[in-house]
C-alpha cells in the first residue's frame, strides 16, 4: 500500500475531467490537482516554453509528496513525454496511447478523426500511436484552438460554442469518420456540442476516461493502491483566479470545491 496522493496536473481546468473519472473509478484514491489557467492555453505555445511549463507542473506536485504523476494534458504529453520520464523517478502517466488504443478498438470502418490543441496536431503524436496499432488505418486531424478557451470560460453548450465546432468540424464528418478521437482533456466538456454537430454515428472517445483505466491498472501492478480504510482527501491548486477555478471547477466535477489555493508556478 501506499497512501501518498496521485499528483495530477493539466494547462487549466481541462484535467478535471480526468479527475472526474479518477473519484469515480478509484474512489479511495487521494488527488493533488494543479490546473496552469494562468499560463493556458499551452497548445498555442512553442515546445519549449511547453517543456518549461511541464517542468515546473511536476517539480509543484513533486513537493505535495505525490506517489505518481498523471499528465492530464495531451499538449504536454505530446511535447515532453520522453524528457520528464527520463528526469523523474516516479511512475508518470499520460493520456494520449489510451486513447489511441481505444479509438483503434473502436472504429469499423477504419476512418478515425483526431482533435486536440495545435501543438498536439503539429506533433503527431497520435497519427503515429494509431499508425502503431494498425497501419491501414485512414487519420483525419484537425487542431481547435478555439475549444481550450471556450472551456475555460464556461462556454460549453451556447450557441457560439455550436458555430465553433460546426466550423471545425463539419469537414471532419464529410471524410466519413466514425470514431472522434478528443484528444485535448478540457474537450470533454464540449462533449454534448461536439456531438451535436457530429451525429450519433460517430463514437466520441474520452482521453480522460480511458488514462483514468490505466491509473487504475497500474496502482494494482505496482501494489500502491491507498488504505480503503482511510478517506481520500482532495486539494485543489491553480495559478489563475480561485474564485473562477472553484465555480467552474465545480460544475466539471459536479461536486464542490472548497480551499483551493493560487500558486506561483514560476517559483518552480
């Protein structure tokens, strides 16, 4: 056993969905959630400021006493994924081969649609985990720089938040795809809208449920589940306004959020 939190971090309140999924299917767990709204989006930054911002992620949750990291961004897990396991000992975790795996297992027709942020498009992250699985496969991607924000402002069922995704992807449902890979954990949200535009054809896949899958695995393979005897206690960071992480926060968890506390991410 080891009763140490799970550290989870994410560019803003994205990776609350991921934690969402974390109270659900390891409920005895304990969390340390740090979201960087203050410095969101990271997709729209270059690698290395993304690299930066990652660093500075792990080195704050590294001083909570953490067991394991969840990178609950698809931007950071694209850009530093190989960097931060070499530089860290502790079992790191990230989203975007599960998901990939998922969306492989889940196509009939082997035509597979990737959204995310421009740095996770750009770096092709998925095409290749996809392409790994299954060579044959057909990949149409498409970056929504526009989706990140909309989230973080609460926008996520209006009707701007509509138009936007019709705009993006509308040619994505012309191609013919049947699986939508979300590869971005604040697109969770726009779960409802992106499915408007989509059709009930198209099977939307959660980056956020299926890392959630892996976590759970992996405490079991390394035996370091927590004590089920003890409750799970839950702290919240960010760098951005308190006030609007725990209003917004709550609504994503569909639980409130009480204490949590600013940080100034650059001291790390």
């Amino acid at each position: 056993m080891d009763n140490r939190p799970i550290g989870v971090f994410d560019s803003g309140l994205g990776g609350l969905t991921v934690l969402k999924e974390l109270k659900r299917l390891i409920p005895t767990e304990s969390v340390v959630y740090f979201g960087d709204s203050g410095r969101a989006p990271y997709g729209t930054k270059s690698t290395d400021t993304i690299i930066k911002y990652t660093f500075q992620d792990i080195r704050f949750l590294l001083n909570q006493d953490i067991k394991m990291i969840v990178i609950a961004c698809n931007t950071a897990s694209a850009c530093s994924l190989k960097l931060v396991k070499d530089s860290f000992d502790i079992p790191v975790i990230e989203v975007t081969e599960p998901g990939a795996i998922t969306a492989v297992n889940e196509t009939k027709n082997k035509k597979i649609g990737v959204i995310g942020t421009v740095a996770t498009i750009s770096s092709g992250v998925y095409e290749r985990a996809i392409y790994r699985l299954d060579s044959s496969i057909e990949i149409v991607q498409k970056a929504c720089p526009l989706f990140v924000p909309l989230v973080e402002e609460g926008w996520w069922e209006n009707d701007i938040a509509y138009r936007i995704a019709q705009e993006y992807l509308e040619p994505m449902k012309k191609e013919g795809i049947d699986t939508l890979v979300m590869g971005c954990t604040h697109y969770p949200m726009l779960y409802n809208t992106i499915s408007k535009v989509m059709g009930d054809d198209v099977k939307l896949v959660s980056s956020a449920l299926e890392v959630t899958k892996v976590v759970r695995n992996i405490l079991g393979e390394m035996d370091i589940m927590r004590d089920e005897r003890i409750s799970p206690v839950y702290r919240y960071y960010t760098s951005d306004s308190v006030e609007k992480f725990e209003s917004l926060g709550s609504a994503i968890l569909e639980s409130e959020i009480h204490s949590a506390e600013k940080v100034d991410i650059e001291k790390y």
